[in-house]
C-alpha cells in the first residue's frame, strides 16, 4: 500500500482525480448551502455547511503535502468549476421553494387566466398602464416543480406575452395543481367506466 502512494501512478493520476472529486462534491455542498441560506433554512444550511468546510479543509492540507505538482492546482480548480454546475443542476432537480411569475398581457387576458385557474393554479390581476398603452399585470405564487408547466400554458395562449419570474422568500397558502398519481389517475378510469356501465344497464 505504501508503495502504490509513493508510486507515480497515484501521484499524477489518482490524486489530482480525488481533488477533482473532493471539490465536485464541498462546492456542490456550498451551492446548495447558499440557496437554502437565501430562503431562511436554519436546519439544513448549517449542515451543508459542516461537511462543506470539512471535505474542503481535508482536501487544501492534502494539497498542501504535496506542492511540487502543478496537477493538483488543475484539479482543484476543474473541481470547482465542475462542482458549480453540479449544484445549479442539484438545485434545479430539487426545485425547492415557491416562485412569483408575472404576467403583463395587453389583450386577451381572460382566456389567459381561465386556462391558468383551470390547470389549477391561483391568480390575481390588476389594471396598469404601460409605455404605449394600458395593461393587465397577471400575479401568480407557484411552486419551483411547476414553472415548466405554467410556462406552457402562458406559451400557447400568447406567446408574445411578457412575462417575469423572481423568487419567493416565502409563501403562506395559496392554490396550487393538485396532481394525481398515475395510479390514481387508472383507478379513477376505471371507476368511472363501471359507473357508466351500471348506468347504461339501468
């Protein structure tokens, strides 16, 4: 064992790939520690944060031991690099929190906010007044797991629609799809197309 960790194989090869490695993972740690910081977790943030700096100590004191190859320094930075993008995708995945979309729809926002309360999303509206003309700004509190879906709707009404997307702190009740699963969803066919033939025998 000794002699593989004195070998050249581990010293350019193995070593440089447990920093990359190291790095992928107390960034993608710090990422998600940020994000959860930003929407007032008090639980899991600091937990992140423990493991964070404890991969990151361990892997600069390693680095530190062996500064005479210039490999380590690119694997630490791609480690980083690579461990950004992980937490971005990390988050993206977990899709916590709620969203505020803002819609400003010059024409045509009734049939807008029809198809939006029929998905079974809340909204409200107000009047405005634009640059050019008046407008009616659409308010809607959503779910980050539902942006795509709620875009979708506003797309096929409208795609000129100007619309905004920020994030909510917090949220206190509002009205969100109720999605049913897909096993739900069978069992309820099936209940309906024995009610229809009872039914159709009366």
């Amino acid at each position: 064992m000794q002699d593989f960790l004195s070998s050249d194989l581990f010293t350019w090869v193995v070593f440089p790939l447990l920093i990359i490695i190291a790095r992928m993972i107390d960034v993608t740690l710090g990422t998600l520690r940020i994000i959860f910081v930003s929407r007032g977790n008090r639980i899991i943030a600091p937990i992140l944060g423990f493991f964070e700096v404890l991969v990151w100590v361990i892997v600069i004191s390693q680095i530190m031991q062996n500064l005479n190859n210039p490999l380590n320094y690119i694997a630490y930075a791609l480690g980083f690099a690579i461990g950004n993008y992980l937490g971005i995708q990390a988050e993206d995945k977990l899709a916590i929190g709620h969203l505020v979309i803002r819609l400003f729809v010059t024409e045509g926002e009734e049939e807008i906010m029809k198809k939006i309360i029929n998905a079974g999303f809340g909204i409200t509206s107000i009047k405005g007044k634009g640059a050019t003309n008046e407008v009616t700004i659409l308010f809607s509190v959503i779910k980050r797991k539902d942006l795509e879906s709620f875009l979708a709707i506003i797309n096929e009404s409208d795609k000129k629609v100007f619309y905004s997307v920020e994030s909510a702190r917090e949220a206190h009740l509002g009205i969100y799809p109720q999605k049913d699963s897909s096993f739900s969803s069978q069992r309820k066919d099936i209940l309906r197309k024995i009610t229809n033939g009872f039914s159709k025998r009366k």
